[in-house]
C-alpha cells in the first residue's frame, strides 16, 4: 500500500520543479515514475525488497534509490527541499485542469490569491481577464476547473481503492476470529469512484477482530472503536468502517450496506406494501423477525429474483426483476482475453512473449497487441517499416504457441480531421484495429464528434478507443455528441471500447448501457503498458456489468478464432457497404 504514497510525492516533485522552470525532461521522469508506480499491482516495497525497482519502466538507479529513501523514511529530502522553496498555494493551483505553472504563478504573484476560494471570486469578478495572457476564455475555463475539483473532492477510482479493500479483508481473515466477512457499499457495486469502504463482518470475539483491525499496518488514525463498529483513516486519506452484525441479519445488513440508497428506498417501499419492516437487522412483520440472514431472502420478502449488486442504482433494476427480465450478466469468468496492450513495439514494458506468458496465468486465450502508431512519437508510435516486423513477430509466436494467442493489432491515432495516421493499405494487413484520439481534446462538440464518426466508416476500423478520453479525477471527458457516436457505431457495426484501465474505465456504464440498448458491442481492453496493468481487465468487466452487458454484448467472450472471424466479417461487410 506504499505505491500511492510514493507516486504522490513524486507527483508533487513534478508539479514543483515545473512551478520552478526545471528541466522538463526531468520533470517528465518524475511525472512517468509517478504514473508507473500507481499503475503497479504488486508492492513497490517487494520489488525493493528483491532489488528489483530498476525493472519498473522509467525507474532507472537515481530513481531507484529515491523510492528506497521514501520507504525508509517516509519522505524524499528533494521534495521537502522543493516545499521550501515554492508557495504551497501554488502546488493547489496546478491540481485544476489546464492551470499550468506559468499561469498560476502569475496569478499568485500578482493578484495575491492564496486559495482556491479567493481564485474563483476573482474569475467571477472577472480581475484574471485583465492579466496580460489571460482572457474571458480562461477563466470561463478556470471556473469549469475548479467546478470539476469540488466534485471529485474525497472520491478515488475503484482500481485504487479496492486492492487495499481486498488486502485488509485478506489480512482479517487470516489474523482474527471471523466466520463471514464481505465488502460493502459502492466498491460492492463498483462504482467507478469510491468515498470510503465498508466491511461487515460476523464474530464470536468481535473484540479481538476489532484489535486486529486498528493495528493493521496501512492504519494510519483511529477514529472510533467500538464492540460493533470502527472506523479508522487509512494512510491513503480514505475511511474504512469495520461493522459486526448479528448471523441472524447478516443478508440484511449487507443488502442495506451495500446500497445504493435509492435502491434500498425502493426496496422498502416494496416491503410496506406487503406489511412488511425491511432494514439493516432484518425482515420484519409488526415485531417479529422474519427474515434476513441471507442477502436474497431480502428480495424473495418482496417477490423479486435476487439482484446483482452492480445494478441497485435504481435505474430500472426494480423493475426488470418484477418483469422477470433481469440481464444476465456477463460473468468474469466468460471473458478470454484482452483487447488492448501495448508491447516493446511502442512505448510497452514487455515483450509479445512476456505478454502472453503473463496473459496464460490470468487464464486468458487471447491478447489484442495494440501499439501505436507512427503519429504518436511521444508514446513510440510503430513507424511503417516496424509494422511488418512486428506482424511477422507474432505470426511466428502464433505457430509455435499452444496456449496463448496473439492478435496482430493497432491504435490508431484518429487525426484532427478524422482521417487515420497509417494509409488503409496497411490497416487492412492488422488483425484488430483500434482507433483513438490523443489530441485536440479542446475542439468543440461537433469537430469532435466529426472525428470519431469518419473513424467509424472506415472499413478497417474495429474498435473507438476510450471513447470520451477523460481520465478520473484529472481530465474530464472531452466533449461528444453520445447518442450520435452511438447510432453511428450501431450502422458500421463498431464496437465501442470499455477500457478498463482504472484511471480511464471510459465508456463510463451510463454510456455502456446506451451502447447495449442500441445493439452496439462492447469491447474491453486493459491499456495496459505494462504487464501487471492486465490485472485491471475485471474492473472493465465491472462496467460492463454495470452497463447491464450480457455475454453476447461483449467481443471478448469470443475465443480467439471466433473473434478473429467477426473481426473479418465486420471489415468485409463495411467494404461492402463503400462499394
């Protein structure tokens, strides 16, 4: 649980030594160290451990040796020199979108604002238009920055905050005397951002398990212990409540815990109607405890099928069970294989045979080797040239693989006009092709919209790529006209990427189930640049659970020949469609 603490600190080294005009290649080094290492899905105190951080891409022995110092005593004396040197104020200004250092520091140094407060009475009084390089347009944008701040205040992506769930389940199970222990709550729902974790458990010696619970070692406060609930403070900045239920009302605590509360609301309603009491201690009629020590007695209370957690939002959940046609959900265990990794070919960590080798101990067949393409030069787009090479590469694995396959894939990056950076002669030579767009993230709605649509018809195109591009917490999504994208990639048969990468999980699962209803697939890649990233694939399984997906709405419950079929026959059918 170390990653977090130390990707943050290099993060703020980054933001610091950009306010301060460094060198931006060493900037960039901190701000890829810092992504790498969030990425990671093992502990960067192992890899230390083993002598092993130099194999993290982008960590080199400098840097290595700074990730040891923060292990060893909490912090870096660069960044504590660098705090020194720069307003903290400043360091808040860059967390808005679009606020870089130059404009921040101008607006400290000559306005005088030192919070987040003072900045956005300032925009409204329009004081930053008067400010030599700024305008009308910049602090509309600003105000849009800061609105985007408040909302994500106390929030953190799902593919953060449900490792460190797992991880201190697993640690009570093995350390205290538990019988039933499950996650509650939103992370039960996995929503794709998650405010605090909630655990339930049953106990004997509840006592003991709550003395387990406040000394496990990613406590960092205390803030109430009790016989039947605690709370502590994570060293994330995230809350945990620890709650003993009785055996006789666990189902019904759980199905209340976990939510959402419009849901619950729902489901009491339901209750009353039949003179029933449903809460968190069970299923009751006038005094008397009926029910409630299974999660789906609490729904046969009032004649439904049980619901899966993934869907208690109440967006018509309710009912879809009363009409017995709730979806039946694409199972983790139905999807064979990742859509979307990158490899040495471009800006990957891993060479083809690494992937496969780590895709075969997730028990996946297939794997999309998507790198980019030759426009991107900062993510090592493949040239022309490399191409071939890396299409006979995996050729040759595919001829001598029993097990894994590999599918001979690209991103394309979507231009600013809409056309593609490599000529059809070479898209038609790719397996799979994926279509993105990383720039030009601030033309409007229709330009945008424009891009992604001829994308679409061009025969050779599969998949759009993380469709809106926001990624969690930083970047909101660029603006696109959905339901038009979503009608367009129902006629060209396109399927839309969930991309499961936990700062992206983009098509978010309101747009997923658009995408469903309309008879558009779903396809879901992890993006993964290095090989432990393919650990994410279940959190974009999620979404599409979310998005009421079943196994028939997503290409990645085909097996490899079956895929590699579709993918054939949608390219065939849309050439068709152009002659």
């Amino acid at each position: 649980m170390k990653n977090q603490e130390v990707a943050e600190i290099f993060r703020q080294v980054a933001a610091l030594l950009e306010i301060k005009g460094d060198n931006p290649y060493r900037i960039r080094a901190y701000q890829r160290a810092a992504q790498n290492i969030e990425a990671l899905t093992v502990e960067v105190e192992e890899l230390a451990a083993k002598g092993k951080l130099e194999r993290i891409p982008g960590i080199g022995k400098d840097l290595a040796q700074k990730i040891k110092e923060i292990l060893e005593t909490g912090t870096l004396s660069l960044y504590e020199e660098l705090k020194q040197e720069v307003p903290p104020e400043l360091l808040k200004f860059l967390e808005i979108p679009g606020m870089g250092p130059k404009k921040a520091k101008i607006i400290y140094e000559t306005l005088g604002i030192k919070s987040l407060e003072e900045l956005e009475k300032a925009c409204l009084e329009h004081k930053l238009s008067r400010l030599p390089g700024f305008g009308p347009k910049t602090e509309q944008n600003i105000l849009k920055g800061l609105k985007f701040l408040q909302q994500k205040v106390g929030r953190l992506p799902l593919g953060l905050v449900l490792p460190w769930a797992e991880e201190i389940v697993a640690l009570l199970k093995a350390q205290s005397p538990l019988e039933r222990i499950d996650i509650a709550g939103s992370l039960r729902r996995r929503r794709e951002t998650v405010k605090d974790i909630d655990i339930l458990i049953t106990s004997k010696k509840p006592l003991k398990v709550m003395d387990t619970f406040v000394g496990l070692p990613m406590v960092e406060e205390v803030l109430v212990k009790g016989e039947t609930k605690t709370s502590v403070r994570l060293r994330q900045g995230i809350n945990v409540d620890l709650r003993v239920v009785d055996p006789q009302c666990y189902g019904a605590a759980l199905a209340y815990f976990t939510g959402s509360k419009a849901h619950n609301i729902r489901i009491r309603e339901l209750g009353v109607q039949r003179g029933l009491k449903i809460n968190e201690y069970g299923i009751f009629r006038g005094q008397e405890r009926i029910g409630g020590k299974e999660e789906d007695e609490v729904f046969a209370a009032v004649g439904l099928p049980w619901i899966p957690p993934e869907l208690r939002e109440d967006r018509g959940e309710i009912e879809a069970a009363q009409a017995g046609k709730l979806p039946h959900l694409v199972a983790y265990e139905e999807v064979k294989g990742d859509a979307h990794v990158h490899s040495k070919f471009s800006d990957g960590a891993a060479s083809i045979e690494e992937i496969a080798s780590y895709a075969q101990s997730l028990g996946l067949k297939w794997v999309g080797i998507c790198d980019h393409s030759q426009g991107l030069k900062v993510a090592g787009g493949l040239p022309k040239e490399k191409v071939w090479e890396k299409r006979e590469a995996i050729r040759s694995f595919n001829k001598r693989s029993r097990g894994v396959k590999l599918l001979f894939g690209t991103e394309v990056d979507i231009l600013a006009d809409g056309s593609l950076d490599y000529p059809d002669e070479i898209l038609k030579e790719f397996d799979l092709v994926i279509a993105a767009i990383h720039s030009g993230f601030k033309q409007d709605e229709g330009t945008l919209t424009r891009r992604i649509i001829r994308a679409m018809k061009n025969p050779y195109v599969h998949v759009i790529a993380h469709p809106t591009g926001r990624l969690l917490g930083e970047r909101e999504p660029y603006p696109l006209d959905m339901e038009e994208i979503i009608r367009v990639a129902k006629e060209t048969k396109t399927a839309l990427e969930i991309n499961a990468y936990f700062k992206r999980l983009d098509l978010n699962d309101i747009h997923v189930r658009a995408a469903k209803e309309a008879g558009v697939k779903l396809c879901i890649g992890t993006d993964a640049h290095l090989v432990d990233q393919m650990h994410y694939l279940p959190l974009g399984i999620a979404v599409a659970r979310r998005g009421w997906c079943e196994k028939k709405d997503v290409l990645n419950t085909l097996d490899y020949k079956g895929l590699k079929k579709h993918l054939q026959e949608i390219t065939s059918w849309k050439l068709k469609q152009k002659a």
